[in-house]
C-alpha cells in the first residue's frame, strides 16, 4: 500500500452480511470479484441508545444483523486464511487486541469514534495502518486524531447520506485531504453510482472502499441500498483498474 502502489480496493462487507454463513459467503464473492481485501465491523451494542432509530428500523436491530460471537469470528479467521486481505472496524480496545493477535495488518476506526483518541493512538500502537473514516469531521478534528497515530494512516473521504445525493458528495474533499495531511486518502462509496467512484480515482484517491451484498440479501441495514451484487462487483473492479490504467 506504498505510494507506488496500484489502487486498493475493499470490499465492506461488515454492513451487509447477515451471519456466519453470509460473511463466508461475502468473503468468496470479494475474492471472485477481483478485490484486495475485505472487512468486517466488530460492533458494540452496549453503546447504542436502544431508542436510537436509523430510518424506519432500530440501529440496535441493524447492528445486531452483523454481530458474530467471538467462536464465529475465530472461524471466519480460519475460512477466509491467507486467500485474501482482511480487517475489521474496532470500536473496542479489546477488538484492537484480537486484530492485533490475528495479525492483522490494518484495522479501521469509524466516523463515530474520530473523536475517541485514546481508541486511536491504542490502535496504531498495536496494528500497523489505521483508516480514519471522517464523516463529517473537521479538519481540526481530523488533524487531532491523526496526531495520536504513530504507524501508517489512511484517511477516508466518507459522504452524508445513506445512500448519498450527489450535492453531499464533495469530492473535492479528497485532493484537500492528501495536501492537508500529505497522506494516503481513501474514498468510502455511499452511493450506487460507478461515476462517483471514478471520478475520486481521477481525483487521487488511493483506496476505494464499497460495500457488497448477497444476491438475494436479507440485510436490514442501510447500506444494503446501494451495495453492489457479484455481477456488479464485478464490472466495478474491471472499470476501477481500466480507469486506473487510463491514469
């Protein structure tokens, strides 16, 4: 993932997958596809107001949908091996420690958490790269957390919305990001639209990062909308690395 590095493209497919078996399931497709890696989200329920609605579904049975035991993620370790890259989304010291037992190359800090320091700077003593997910974070915030991280870091342009309107997209952002920090900037897709992705890639971003979904998925959670299917991954991939020979 140096500077010299072809784009890295991730599959998400800790929004989307519905169990055990569907995350195994999700891990063939991204290999299938043509993807680098994959990732996870180790989630916290204890965290979330149970009132606390997304859409017209609670975001505690949203979450609940991509919560694995911890025998579930020791197995999907052991399905997934060295076939293909992957990392999860920590929100807990704890998660940091198994990732790093794992050996686990990066992990991710979501949007939520940019302001969790402590999160931070445990992380990037423990793995080796950290993506930020910025959300709507200022630079003064984003500079803050970038601050605690001692390793390497990517910082993600992530757009408002589920899925996002092309007026929240902002992908200027992307350029400002990199002469800002002087860093690797990673794109999160919130939206279905291949031109989007695109034209980040013509913008300078290093890592793409798009959530992908059984054929017929059951998922409740709101990234399920706009997430990509085998057939549409696939074509994703192949217009990625075209435009990025065209680069």
């Amino acid at each position: 993932m140096g500077e010299s590095s072809r784009l890295y493209l991730i599959a998400e497919a800790g929004a989307t997958h519905t169990g055990l078996q569907s995350a195994m399931n999700l891990v063939d497709m991204a290999i299938d596809c043509g993807f680098d890696a994959i990732k996870f989200q180790m989630v916290q329920l204890e965290r979330i107001n149970p009132d606390e609605k997304f859409g017209k579904y609670r975001l505690e049975d949203i979450l609940k949908q991509r919560l694995l035991k911890i025998d579930e993620w020791e197995e999907l370790n052991n399905y997934i091996g060295d076939r293909i890259e992957w990392f999860v989304t920590t929100t807990l010291f704890s998660h940091v420690d198994w990732a790093e037992k794992h050996n686990m190359r990066q992990v991710k800090i979501c949007s939520r958490d940019l302001t969790n320091l402590e999160l931070i700077k445990y992380a990037s003593k423990k793995i080796d790269t950290v993506h930020l997910d910025t959300g709507g974070g200022s630079f003064f915030q984003i500079d803050e957390a970038e601050n605690e991280i001692v390793n390497h870091v990517i910082i993600h342009h992530c757009p408002v919305g589920y899925p996002s309107n092309p007026e929240n997209e902002n992908l200027r952002r992307i350029k400002e990001l990199k002469e800002e920090f002087e860093c690797q900037v990673g794109y999160s897709s919130h939206t279905a639209s291949l031109e989007m992705d695109v034209m980040a890639v013509a913008l300078g971003a290093d890592v793409l990062e798009v959530p992908i979904k059984e054929q017929f998925s059951s998922s409740i959670s709101p990234e399920e909308k706009y997430a990509l299917t085998a057939e549409q991954a696939t074509n994703y991939v192949q217009t990625i690395r075209k435009c990025e020979r065209a680069l």
